[in-house]
C-alpha cells in the first residue's frame, strides 16, 4: 500500500502524500520509533542528521523511484532533525523535511518530529453545520484578514515586545471577531516562512505551521475555539512560488527537483522560484498540501496568492498561457472538491481569465470565488478624485455591475491596498481630514451593500492613517479619538446590518436580486440600487442612495417599485458615526412623471437606505 501510495505521488495523483512523507511516529516491528522518508531521486547519498544521533549523519536507504528512508527507534517526538544531501557533483548540503509538520523558530531552519494526531478536535457542531451554507453564496460572508504577527503585539514587564501566540490571540481576537459582526477570519499565510517582512508570501514548510506563533497543535486550537464560537477560518496558500533559500526547496538534491531548468521559467520578480506544475510531483506535493491544511487542521478554506502567476508564463498575458498551472489548478480544485465539498477555495487573481468560478467540469478553474479587484480599483480610484472630478467618471461606479455576473465574486479591501506607498484607505479619500470621515463611512456603505461577499483587512476599521506595518500593532489608541471611535462603531453596526439583512446577500449571484433604481443623477455623484432576496425565503427588499458630492440634494426623486410607506433604517449621518444627524422621516411615496418616487434628502457625502414599511 505505502508502494503504491509513492508510484500515485510520482504520477501526480496523491493528494494525500504527507501520510507516507516526512517524519511519522511509528511501531516497526513491536518497537517504537520514528519513519523518515524524504523524494530526492537526484542525490547520490541523503544522511538522516537529528538530535537522536548527535547529529552525525546516518545514510538512509533509496528504493529504485528516488524515495530516502529510515526508521529510528531512537528517534522521539518533539527532537529536530535535518537531510544531508550529498549531490551527484560531491557537493554536501543539509536540508528541512519539505514534508515536515513542525519547524525550529527562525532563524533556525531543523525539522521537528511532531505527532499531530493526538489533538482532540470539539468542533463538529460546526462541520455539520459548514456542511449546509452551499459555499455562503446566499448566506452573508465578511471576511476579516489578518496578520497574526501584528494585529497586536505583547508587551512584557520589562518593556520587550513579542508575538501573541496562537493560544493567546484565540482569546482577544476571537471575541473581537465576534463582537464585530465578521463571519470569517482569514490568516495571512500560516505555512513556515523565515523572513518577516514576506509576511509569509515567502514559504519554507508547506506543512508546517509557523513556529513563530507557537505550536501546531496550538494553532488546532485557534481553529478549533473559532469553531465553536461559529466563526470559520480560512488561510492564504502561496502554491505559485517558494522561497529561494537554499536550505529549503531550492535545487533541493541538486536538481532543479521542484523548479524549472530553464531560468526564464525559474525566477520571480519577487527573488523567489516558480514552481514547475509540468513535473507530476509538484503537482502532488502543492495538491497534498492544500488538502493538510482543510483535512488535519480544519481549515474552512484556502485562498490561492497570486494565480495570474499560475495562468500565464511568469504572470505576464503577453506570454502565453501556462497550460501545466491551468492544469495544476484545475486538477487540484477538482480533487479539493471532491474531498472537501463544503470548504472555499478562493483565487487572488487579476487577469481577465474566463471562467474562473466555473466548475472543472464545465471547463472552468473551479475556484468558488474571485477576488474582484476591478471592483476595489474603480471604487478607490473614484474616492480619490475631488467631487467636481467625480461627476465625469461615474462608470467607476457602474462598470463592476456590467461584468459581475461572469464569476462568482469576492470584494477585497485586502492588506495589499495599505502598503507600500499606496496609503491608507481613509488616506486616499480625496478631502480634508474633516472631509474624509463620512466618505469614509459612505464607502463602505456602497461596499457591504454592492452584490457580491466581502474582505476587508484589519485596522480598515480603525480608520488608520498609517500605512500597515508588520513590525508594529494597529492603531488601538485612535480609539480614544472621537472621530475613530465613531467610525469604529458604525463599522460594527454596518457589519451586523449586513448580516441581519438576507437581500443583501442571499441573492447576491442572481441579476433579479440588483436593480439600477437611478443613473440620471450620476453627473451629480448620485447612484442609487435596490437589493432584494428572490430565493423565496424572504421578500425584503431595500433601497440605497449614496450622495458623494460635497454638496446636499434636497428633495431627491428615488425611485422606487411599489407605492407604500417608506422609512430609513441606515444612514451614515448619524451623530452617533460622528456624522451631523439628519434623519429622513418615514414618508409615502408619491409620483414623479411615469414612475413611483420617494422624495428624501441626501447630505454631503452621505448614503441612505430605505424598506416599505409593512402593510
């Protein structure tokens, strides 16, 4: 079974191959111990180093497909461990376990023996009840993203600064999720990188949980607590490119086992190496992986970076389509749900790619959402431009709805939006600091109340002014500024508005569910939509208006389907938001030419929503 279990892994069909490689703890023959197997078909020798042998190197054993192994009876849980691979040349490195499930903090780089099935999991309310949301596609999604390294920081007694560990942060961040209105949380990668500053995009262990947090079975825990407090959890996987370091994957037998021999095809724009998916290993290896992360973790998705970059030779269109990742992701979105049909499986992806949420079958990708990030583009580069601008670039608003039932879409408000010079997202709002607070807030009204499920990153909610920095915490003490405070708490109330209403989600990927109540007004930074639930398990319907002139509109004609009695449940201009407090009363609809009215007055930079009263 093990052979055969090998042969499938070199064909590229395991999914599962982390059960036969690396390190597992074992009873070989009524004696304990652990089986190290390690694929390096290239090496002329491969040595086990570990802490059972003092570290000097015991030559392990190759069968005729290149697979190293060696069971130690002396070797025990928790002791580290390192490959020699000694190259066809001479040359002699030592290398991590590619399969290993624990890893030594940085900058140290030993495997760790580690037994992780004797984590006892309390959440199966949970999976039976994930077993029933279809995807979330008509139930409410907001996903809170999140770097755990800096959502806060500890401080000691004497002053030093340290990470949370996973333990530590299920007890703050989790009642905070909770407490916000958000339904997910999505971790920056989790997988063991050994340089800060990649926040994780640059990866060494593919099965292996950062050491820098803690332990894998702390992080099993983290899940495990989410679960029980009915938030899911979802992980950022980086299956296009690995770290260049050279004790990790790179000409890891001293062949280019997992990359390209051609350099063309090798090296990132990043200084990272691109996976080569024509090797059918590879495609194995990355497959197996995602499965780890949703089988032995519990993970409720995973969110693939960067996946123009598996689409295209080297990302770029003009290059051609890279027929082995397109395989690769296909394959692997197949098999994924197949094993795991109630998890996400999520595409960062920028290019214009068809059929991307399509399923395999159908001859699509097979992901279940897209990150729309022409969507997020449009709408920041609207916010930026003055109000007298505004009025000649209102298909930044009305574009997104003109291609948004071609894929099944996410919107992001993610960490890349608040880096690297591209400034905050309250930083970019065009205006005084003054001016920028209700365009803040009237932003995100259009944003949880446009189709399609949501991703906002952490300190969005803070209103933070300084760009994210993995060195540093959030801005906590800006709540203890009125302005932020305010902000904070409309941002919590839209949030459970969001989810407290079903047509603004429960029909998101149907076209009957949006309507364009009113675009003649667009020239004076007016739009206004109705949103309703045509699944047949409620009729509410509502309707929004969003002002993003300077200027107030007096007696405003929104149009509406039914006459009736109308009232404002939502508005961003409540004192309580730091906004100036007007209020529309409830009112009759009345008519304006062919159509049925509501005549409602919109602030500066405010948005509004109304319902029918109930007859």
């Amino acid at each position: 079974m093990e052979k055969e279990s090998l042969k499938r892994y070199l064909r590229g069909e395991s999914c599962d191959a982390y059960q036969i490689l690396g390190a597992h703890l074992i009873n070989e023959k009524g004696q304990e111990g652990v089986q190290f197997t390690v694929f390096a078909p290239g090496a002329k020798n491969v040595s086990l180093l570990a802490e059972c042998t003092d570290w000097n190197p015991i030559l392990m054993e190759r069968d005729s497909y290149g697979f190293w192994s060696l069971f130690s009876h002396c070797a025990k849980e928790k002791q580290m461990y390192k490959y020699q691979i000694e190259t066809q040349n001479g040359k002699v490195y030592d290398r991590i376990d590619p399969f290993a499930f624990q890893s030594e903090v940085r900058p140290n780089t030993a495997s760790i023996v580690c037994n992780l099935k004797n984590y006892k999991w309390q959440d199966e309310e949970w999976i039976k009840k994930r077993k029933q949301t279809e995807k979330y596609y008509n139930a409410p999604l907001s996903i809170y993203e999140v770097h755990a390294g800096s959502w806060k920081i500890k401080t000691g007694k004497k002053g030093d600064e340290r990470f949370y560990t996973y333990d530590e942060l299920a007890d703050i961040l989790i009642p905070y999720a909770k407490e916000q209105g958000y339904t997910h949380l999505e971790f920056l990668p989790l997988t063991e990188y050994p340089l800060d500053a990649s926040w994780g995009y640059q990866v060494t262990g593919y099965y292996s949980a950062t050491s820098r947090y803690g332990t894998p079975q702390q992080l099993m825990k983290l899940v495990d607590q989410c679960h029980q407090a009915s938030l899911g959890v979802l992980m950022d996987f980086v299956p296009a490119h690995f770290v260049s370091d050279f004790y990790a994957l790179h000409q890891y037998d001293g062949t280019y086992l997992y990359e390209s021999e051609n350099k063309d095809l090798r090296c990132s724009e990043w200084g990272t190496i691109f996976f080569d998916f024509t090797k059918p290993h590879v495609l194995s290896f990355l497959k197996s992986a995602v499965d780890f992360w949703l089988t032995v973790f519990h993970f409720d998705g995973i969110r693939y970076d960067a996946v123009s970059r598996m689409l295209y030779q080297n990302g770029q269109e003009d290059h051609g389509v890279n027929e082995a990742g397109v395989w690769f992701l296909k394959n692997t979105n197949y098999e994924m749900q197949q094993r795991h049909p109630d998890c996400l499986l999520i595409a960062e992806d920028s290019s214009n790619f068809p059929k991307v949420t399509a399923p395999v079958v159908y001859g699509g990708l097979g992901f279940d959402y897209k990150w729309d990030l022409g969507f997020m583009n449009d709408t920041f580069d609207y916010m930026m431009k003055t109000p007298a601008e505004r009025r000649n670039f209102a298909e930044r608003i009305t574009f997104s709805i003109s291609y948004f039932y071609q894929d099944i879409f996410l919107l992001p408000f993610s960490h890349d939006e608040v880096v690297h010079g591209k400034k905050t997202i309250i930083d970019k709002i065009y205006g005084s600091y003054e001016d920028k607070f209700p365009q803040l807030r009237l932003l995100y009204l259009y944003l949880f109340t446009h189709p399609g499920k949501k991703l906002t990153f952490m300190g969005c909610e803070l209103a933070e002014f300084k760009e994210w920095d993995e060195n540093t915490e959030l801005g906590w003490n800006l709540l203890t500024y009125p302005k932020h405070d305010a902000f904070h708490h409309f941002f919590r109330d839209l949030q459970k508005f969001y989810t407290s209403h079903p047509s603004l989600s429960s029909s998101d990927f149907n076209p009957d569910g949006f309507h364009w109540a009113d675009l003649t007004n667009a020239c004076r930074c007016i739009f206004s939509y109705s949103r309703k639930s045509v699944d047949g398990k409620s009729n509410e319907k509502l309707y929004i208006a969003l002002n993003f002139s300077d200027r107030p509109a007096v007696d405003y004609a929104l149009p509406v389907e039914e006459p009736g009695d109308y009232e404002e449940i939502f508005t961003t201009d409540e004192f309580r938001y730091n906004g100036n407090g007007h209020k529309n009363l409830a009112k009759f609809s009345c008519r304006r030419g062919m159509r049925q009215c509501l005549l409602v007055d919109l602030p500066p930079f405010c948005g509004c929503i109304f319902k029918c009263r109930e007859s």
